[in-house]
C-alpha cells in the first residue's frame, strides 16, 4: 500500500511538472538599461491663502492636493526623478514685491524618497500670493540640464497675482529656449478667467490644461501626468484639415495637431496598401467654457464617400478633453499585374458637437490631436487571431496535450494496479 501512495504520488508529480511547464510561461528577464537620461517633472502647487476654501469634497483645497500628492507619490514610477515647488507658501504679509518672490523648492528634483517627499508636503499651510510666473522660471531652472523628457505639472487655484510678469508669456519664453519642456495645468474649481490663464500656459508648450473639482479627479490626473514623463517624448506636427476630403492634406503614421471650428468638420488622407491596417485616434479639448453634453466623431471614408469604420464618443462636461479612435485593415489583393499594388486612399473625417458658452468667442476653433499609425496587417498563417479564436488557440491546444498526458499517467496506474491485484 505504501509503495503504491509513492508511486501515486510520484505519477502525479510528474504531471504537475509536465502541466506546469506547457501552460506557465517563462519568466521575462528583467528589462537591461536603456543608457537614456531619466525623466523628470517638477509638481508646482499654489499654496496661496484661497487654498483654505472648503469646496472639494467637504474638504480645503490644500487637504485635496495632500491627498493626492501622496497617492501620487506612493504610484512614481522609480525611473522618474520628481521634485515640488511651492508658491504662495512662505509669506503671509501685504507687500506685493516680496510676495512676488514666494516660491521655493519643497523637494529638489531627484531620485525619490517617498518619506522624506511625504514629509515635506504635510508641513504646508496656505499662506500667500499666487506668483505662478516666477514660479514657473524657478520651475524651468529646477528642471535645466539633461537631454531625458521634462515637465512642469502647475496646480492653481486662483490666477496669478504678479503681473505684468504675465505667466503665459514666461511659457512662452520657456518654449521659446527649445530645452523640451512641457507645462501641464490643473485648475482647482477654476473660474473662467482662470481656466482662461492655465489654458493659455499649457498650449504655449503643448500641455495640456484639466479643470478639477474632485480629489479623486486631481489624484487621477496627476498620475497621468506624471507616468506620461516616462514615455518617449514625441513632438506633434501642425497641420491644417481641409473642409472635404479633395484637397485634404496627406498623413503618414505620426503625431498631429489641429485646430476644428464649432459645427465643422476636419478631413485627412491616409494611403493604405494592401495588407496594411489604419489605426488612427483623435481627441479634442474644451480650451474654453462649452455649454454640456457633447461628442466627437471619428469617420473612414473612401474617396466616393462610402462611409467603411467609425468611432464616436460622448461626453457631460465632467472632462475637459474627449478622445475615440478606429481601425481599418485593407484587405489582400489577389490577380495584381504590378509588383507594387496601388495604395487605397482613406479619408479620415472629424466632427465634434462642443458648442461655446454664451459670450465666449468661437475662434480660433477647438484644439485636437490625431494619431495616425499605419501598419502590417495581421497574416493569414503567422497570427492566430486568423484562425478565429485567437490566442484561445493556445490555450485549447495546451488542454489537449495536458489531458493526453493524464490519460497516458491514469492508464499505466489503472494496468500496474491491476496487474498487483492478480498476483496478490
């Protein structure tokens, strides 16, 4: 009996390793350096005096941003190097030149120590003026040196104070210098000369600007921001749709920006061969006071106009900027001549249904940026998807040979079992 549990037991090992070695991948090897510089991004919070005000979720706005600065400080990537600025946090008097120079480095830019960055955040208390402009030059040279991705992520409640050190002309300047730097603004229950302000800011250095009345909302949007300093940084090209899709310009894969007028539409050509697939997303952002309740519409669309994806999205004022996207595979030609089969011409069209707010201007038209991504389309033999079931392929065929393996185990157990019963 006791040799027969051993030899059970021994069979079923041996099967926990055949099991085990067919459906459990190998384990990856961890990623080798890349040899790039590390990204880093300077958090710039506005601690002025109007972050006591109690209107983000039954809390002050300061004990908000706390909240979130911790979250985000807990979520870091390690390969970030991150450091916090201040503003409006030292001084409490009236004089408007020496408030004007209220900004420090709470945490310097660097490798991060979650504790000690922690540490710092807790000790703050509202205080001052809102110089976001000088802020802002502090922030550029805090951040001076390096060629890895930086960004500025400036979070305000309230418009600067230190004029006519006009902060969108320091973004400007910043811009202006090429170092790569992009500002990133977060508006704190904005009004809207202040969602105006940051708006203007952010665009001057291909930012982006996000309206916050929500803890969880600035929580979410800071990460994003700061995960998005660790990818590749990509440059968008300016280009300029057309009204139909005769005389639209041509894309090629790559990153576009792109101003659409309220009520019309933007119309891009795409040429994709044979085998190719188009992938291709675009988002529009509310740069200024929109009435609620709008949508943004993505066509593909022959040259004839016969209409072949869409993608389409909504959206009830609670985010800033909308986003939808599609994909088109162009399908194999057989019986071509050429060796090089003519490329089928794709209209990509652009609707969005934002209408402005009253009394707000409707030029320049709304902000958006289109992604366009023209690739090898998936082959007939080499991807399973093809097959139907896709990666579930695998997964059956793991199954089939497991359950083999078992029943080849059970039958040799059941004949050396039965073979002991005779002889005993």
């Amino acid at each position: 009996m006791i040799t027969r549990k051993r030899l059970a037991a021994g069979a079923g090992a041996l099967l926990a390793a055949f099991t085990a070695g067919i459906v459990l991948p190998a384990g990856a090897a961890a990623g080798e350096p890349t040899g790039q510089a590390a990204p880093k991004v300077d958090l710039v919070l506005d601690v002025s005096g109007s972050m006591r005000a109690r209107d983000i979720d039954e809390q002050s706005r300061m004990a908000a941003a706390k909240q979130a600065f911790n979250e985000v400080l807990d979520a870091t990537p390690e390969e970030v190097e991150l450091g916090i600025r201040t503003l409006g946090a030292d001084y409490p008097g009236d004089d408007r030149k020496t408030g004007c120079k209220d900004t420090a480095q709470l945490y310097p830019v660097g490798p991060l120590d979650r504790t000690e960055a922690k540490t710092a955040v807790a000790t703050l208390t509202p205080t001052g003026w809102t110089p976001i402009g000088p802020a802002l030059l502090k922030a550029a040279d805090d951040l001076d040196g390096g060629d890895g991705s930086k960004r500025i992520v400036l979070i305000s409640d309230g418009e600067d104070t230190c004029a006519p050190l006009d902060p969108c002309e320091v973004a400007r300047e910043i811009a202006a210098k090429g170092i790569g730097l992009t500002i990133d603004t977060l508006g704190l229950v904005p009004t809207a000369k202040l969602s105006r302000q940051l708006s203007c800011i952010a665009e001057a250095t291909g930012g982006t600007y996000t309206s916050v009345e929500h803890q969880d909302e600035l929580t979410d949007k800071v990460n994003q921001l700061v995960d998005r300093a660790a990818d590749p940084v990509v440059t968008p090209v300016p280009t300029e749709g057309a009204s139909r899709c005769v005389g639209a310009p041509t894309l090629k894969s790559g990153l576009y920006t792109d101003r659409e007028e309220f009520g019309r539409q933007r119309w891009y050509r795409v040429e994709v061969l044979p085998g190719q697939e188009l992938r291709a997303s675009v988002s529009v952002a509310a740069d200024r006071a929109v009435n609620p309740g709008y949508g943004v519409l993505l066509r593909a669309v022959t040259v004839k106009g016969r209409e072949i994806v869409r993608g389409e999205a909504a959206g009830n004022g609670r985010t800033d900027v909308i986003s939808t996207g599609l994909r088109y595979p162009e399908p194999e030609r057989d019986g071509t001549d050429s060796d090089k089969p003519a490329a089928e011409t794709v209209c990509l069209a652009v609707t969005h249904s934002f209408s402005a707010a009253s009394g707000v201007k409707t030029t320049p038209g709304l902000p958006l940026e289109l992604t366009v991504d023209v690739v090898d389309g998936p082959s007939q033999s080499g991807d399973v998807a093809s097959f139907g079931l896709g990666r579930g392929w695998w997964l059956l065929g793991e199954l089939i040979l497991t359950g083999f393996l078992a029943g080849l185990v059970w039958g040799w157990l059941s004949r050396w079992r039965f073979a002991v019963w005779r002889t005993n």
